[in-house]
C-alpha cells in the first residue's frame, strides 16, 4: 500500500526532529553541499551564522542568488535556518526572510538564535520570521500571494510527497517576474517501491527523489520559465 502524505510528514519529523541532531549523524554524503563552493561574499555571510544552526544543515546545494538587497526572500522547508541567516545579510535590513517548516524541534533551533544574527549583523531589529507549516500548503502557514521577490528551496521539494502542489505555491507566493531557485536530488526513472521503503534512504532525501523528467514538466505546468545552474547532481 502506499504511503499517504500524512505518513511522509511523520516520517520526515521524526528523522530531522528527532534521530538526526546534526550534519555528522548522517549516515550517507547524499545530502551534503560540496566544500569550498560560493563565492567570497556567500563564504563570509555563512561564517557569520551561529555554529548551532550549521550544525544542523542538512542543504545539497547553494540557493543564494547575490543581487538580492531589499528584496523580500520565501525559503521552503528552512530547518535550522541556514539559508535563511545567510540570505539575512544579502538582503540588508531593508529586505526579509521568512522560512516555512514542517519540523518543530528545528524551528526551535532557528527561533533561538534570531537574536543572535539580528545583533550580529549590526540590524536596528530582525529581518528573518518562521512558520510552522507545510511546503505543500503555504497558505495554511500564512504565506500569501503574491508577496515574494524569490523563493528558495534547499534538498527539501523531493521530501514532499506531491512535488506539484509544492511548484504551484511557489509560484503563487511570488511576485510577477519572481524567480524560484532551488537545489535538490534527482532522477531520470520512478523509485522502485523497495528503495522508497529503505529507512536509511528516507533520511538523506533519496526514497523521494524528484523525477527531472516530470518537475521539468510541473515547472512549465505551473508557468515557471525553466532554468539550470550549478553542479551536476543539483
């Protein structure tokens, strides 16, 4: 029988929630991001976040489009929020970050050490929120329409159980002409039910691998104009 999304989202908490505690716990290199990539500036704004919150980055690539002062950032399933501190500084006091979860114990992490980076960075008051929520249904988490110069996504889509309603309240939340960037794993043929099933797989993003063939597909459907950039793999 197969699982139900409901299934998928308790799966996925309680290995991010509660049986991996940082990056070292991982068990596989699948969802790592390669040492040493970025630019100066993405290096230096990384360095700056708090030692805590890198420890539990669990990201395969570098979502951080650099020209992005004062503008308004969505980033879908930000964990310990990494991305979200980094991206913090890009935009300046003039812009905001907001990342979605699904997982509390991580959104404990990042709430935490809000204050931590707003001081850090020298900002008159914080320039990053979070919400508890679900990718797949942004408008329950308090996202509107609408409402985002671009929107991230860091390994996170192919853990959502239906990839399509992820793509469609991306595009949703942005402004026109906004752009989605996002890193992630995938594949060019369905998972066998086997592998889907393989516990250890589920914990570093490989049983719901994103089929190219049909997000490429679901990115047209949705009106994105597709672009790839980066390493081979992402």
């Amino acid at each position: 029988m197969a699982e139900t999304s409901e299934e998928t989202h308790k799966r996925v908490q309680e290995y991010y929630g509660q049986q991996v505690k940082s990056t070292d716990l991982l068990v596989t290199n699948v969802c790592t991001t390669i040492s040493g990539e970025g630019s100066a500036k993405v290096k230096k704004a990384i360095s700056n976040v708090h030692p805590e919150v890198l420890s539990k980055y669990y990201g395969c690539g570098l979502v951080f489009p650099e020209a992005v002062e004062g503008c308004a950032i969505l980033d879908l399933g930000s964990g310990a929020g990494r991305d979200c501190f980094v991206l913090s500084q890009l935009v300046g006091p003039s812009g905001h970050i907001t990342g979605v979860d699904m997982t509390q114990e991580q959104l404990d992490v990042a709430n935490k050490h809000i204050q931590y980076h707003t001081e850090k960075f020298g900002y008159p008051k914080p320039n990053v929120d979070f919400k508890k929520g679900f990718i797949e249904n942004l408008k329950d988490a308090g996202i509107s329409d609408k409402s985002y110069d671009i929107v991230i996504s860091n390994c996170v889509v192919n853990l959502a159980h239906d990839k399509y309603p992820v793509l469609k309240g991306a595009y949703d939340a942005l402004k026109d002409g906004g752009e989605f960037y996002f890193s992630d794993v995938y594949v060019d043929q369905p998972v066998p039910d086997e592998l889907r099933k393989n516990s250890v797989l589920w914990g570093v993003c490989s049983c719901l691998m994103i089929n190219a063939i049909l997000v490429c597909r679901g990115v047209h459907i949705r009106g994105f104009v597709l672009e790839r950039s980066g390493q081979d793999g992402n």
